[in-house]
C-alpha cells in the first residue's frame, strides 16, 4: 500500500514537474524584442537585453513589445493654412518605444499607441499649418528670388522687384521666412513634448506631400496660368521697351554715322572739284584751243548717240565738225 503511494506520488511529481516545463518557466527575448513581466496586473520585472529569461509558471505574463524603430503614417487632410487656402497634407513620422513600463501602464497595445500618435501628430500639424501661410509650407528657401537663380535661368537683367510692382501683389513671390523644413521641425518640437508621458520616442515628423484639395485645383490652376502669364506679359513688355531704346539708340547712331559721312562725302567731293578746276585751268592755259577741241569731242562722244533729230549745222556747237579747222 505504501509502494503505491509513493508510487502515486513520484508519478505526481513527475506529471507537475512536465507541466512546469510544458508551461514554461524559461522565455526568450529576441534581438529587436523587448518585454515586462506582469505578475496579476502589475509589473515586475522589465527586459531589454535579448537572450533566455526565467519567469514564474502560470503566474507570470511576458508582454513582448519591439524594440526597433517604427512608422506612423498620417492620412492625407484639408487643413486650412492663414489665408484659408484649404490644403492636403500628407505627415509620416518615425518613433519607437523608449520606456516598455511607462508605455504597458499608459497605453498597452501598439494599435493603441497608432491611434494616439495619429491624435497628436494630426492635432500639431494642424495647428502649425494653420498658423502660417501657403507659402511657408511647401518651400524651403527663397532661391527663386535671388539673383544667382536668376542668373541660372538666363534671366539676368529681369527687374523681379519692377515686373512684380507691374503685375499686382497676387503673384506668389513672397519671399519665406520660416519655410517647410522648419514648419516640419516645429511640429516635431511640439508633438515631442506629448508623447514622454506614454513611453515613446518621438525621432522626426516629415511632411511627404502637400497639395491643393480637389475643388480648389482647377481654380488655382486658372490662377497660376494667370499670373504666368502676367509674369509673361510684363517680361515681354520690359522687352519691347529695352527694345524699342535699342532700336532708337541704333538709329540715332546711323544718323550720326551718316551725317559724318556726309560731310566727308562733300568735303572729298569739294576738293576733287577743286583739284579738277585747277587741272582744268591749268590744262586750258597750256593750249587754249586744243582744250576747247578736247572738250567739244567729249560733249560730241556722250551727246551725238541720243540725238534723234535732224539739226542744222550752222550752230556754233558744231564747228569742229564741218569747218575747215574741225576737217583738218
């Protein structure tokens, strides 16, 4: 009877001690794993370090939570920015769990801790968005404004300060005083500040997209393609202007060209009639009548050809041709 007690109870033992394993008294962290151990609700032990642990049978939980670097990503919202342009913008945001403990007793689950990233990235970016104008959230630097950009564009001697004053105050060259960049560090700076108390590290916030909403893009689109093209219109009149001055410099030139010509022209011409006279003159005092005959020969040469009449030769003009002087 005793043997058989004993029996039962070494098969007792060894039945509890099998269940003792089955049910675990030894767990393993992975590497990017980290847990608590909950002993009825309350936490008692935490680990970090990967590897193999001991917990208590059947009364000891191990609540397992990554230990990586997480995304959290937004979904796209109209949120309207100073002037009350409503915009889509698109936040995602990177984040991990910094203390389990704190984040077991504040949230517990990560779908819990999805739902309140969301509330307070959402709520921030709002904020921030609403606090500025279009401008400042979509660009990161005042580059199209500065004259090196310019430079780049082959656009050197635009006047942006005179075509802006011709064209209205509509056309978006504000130029940025905090821009994207930083409005995206600002919503990091302030959602930060929320999330220590739930355990999570909060590593940046990043704006991926930002747009018009849908019933306010063909609109805006009109808009743009109005004030290109006044941008347009305003360059192309500075250039008739600097063209018309071009034009108008080039002809006053021609005519100063033309009158210094001019005035050499009839110079050179006076003198040449100078030097022929004196030629002529000197020519005549050398042998009166054989100048009188050359130059009755040169009016015969150019004038005979045309004549088409039939003249008498009486006239003095002729004498070289029928007298007896002109036949010898």
């Amino acid at each position: 009877m005793k043997k058989n007690k004993t029996l039962t109870t070494i098969i007792v033992l060894i039945v509890l001690t099998i269940a003792v394993f089955v049910m675990g008294p030894l767990y393993v962290i992975n590497e990017g794993e980290q847990a608590v151990v909950v002993q009825f609700g309350r936490i008692v032990n935490v680990v970090t370090n990967a590897g193999l642990h001991i917990k208590v049978p059947f009364i000891d939980e191990v609540v397992r939570y990554p230990k990586r670097i997480m995304a959290w990503n937004g979904e796209q919202r109209g949120i309207p920015t100073l002037e009350r342009q409503y915009i889509i913008v698109d936040v995602t945001a990177r984040w991990r769990i910094a203390n389990p403990q704190v984040f077991y007793e504040s949230i517990g689950t990560i779908n819990r801790a999805y739902d309140i990233l969301g509330e307070i990235i959402n709520s921030e970016v709002r904020t921030v968005v609403a606090e500025n104008y279009f401008h400042e959230s979509v660009r990161d630097s005042n580059i199209i404004l500065e004259r090196e950009y310019v430079e780049d564009l082959g656009l050197v001697d635009i006047d942006v300060e005179q075509i802006t004053a011709s064209i209205g105050s509509d056309v978006p060259l504000e130029p940025v005083s905090r821009g994207r960049r930083q409005l995206s560090s600002e919503i990091l700076t302030r959602s930060r500040r929320m999330v220590p108390e739930y355990g999570i590290e909060l590593i940046d916030v990043v704006t991926r997209q930002i747009r018009y909403s849908d019933e306010l893009t063909e609109s805006v689109y009109a808009r743009m393609i109005r004030e290109r093209n006044q941008i347009a219109q305003a360059i192309r009149s500075e250039g008739e202007g600097r063209r018309a001055n071009i034009l108008g410099q080039m002809e006053r030139d021609r005519m100063t060209i033309m009158s210094t010509a001019e005035r050499e022209a009839q110079s050179i011409m006076a003198a040449a009639d100078a030097e022929a006279a004196r030629i002529y003159a000197t020519a005549y005092s050398r042998d009166r009548s054989f100048f009188e005959f050359w130059r009755a020969i040169e009016s015969y040469r150019l004038t005979m050809p045309g004549f088409d009449l039939a003249l008498s030769t009486d006239p003095d003009y002729f004498r070289f041709l029928y007298s007896a002087q002109g036949n010898r």
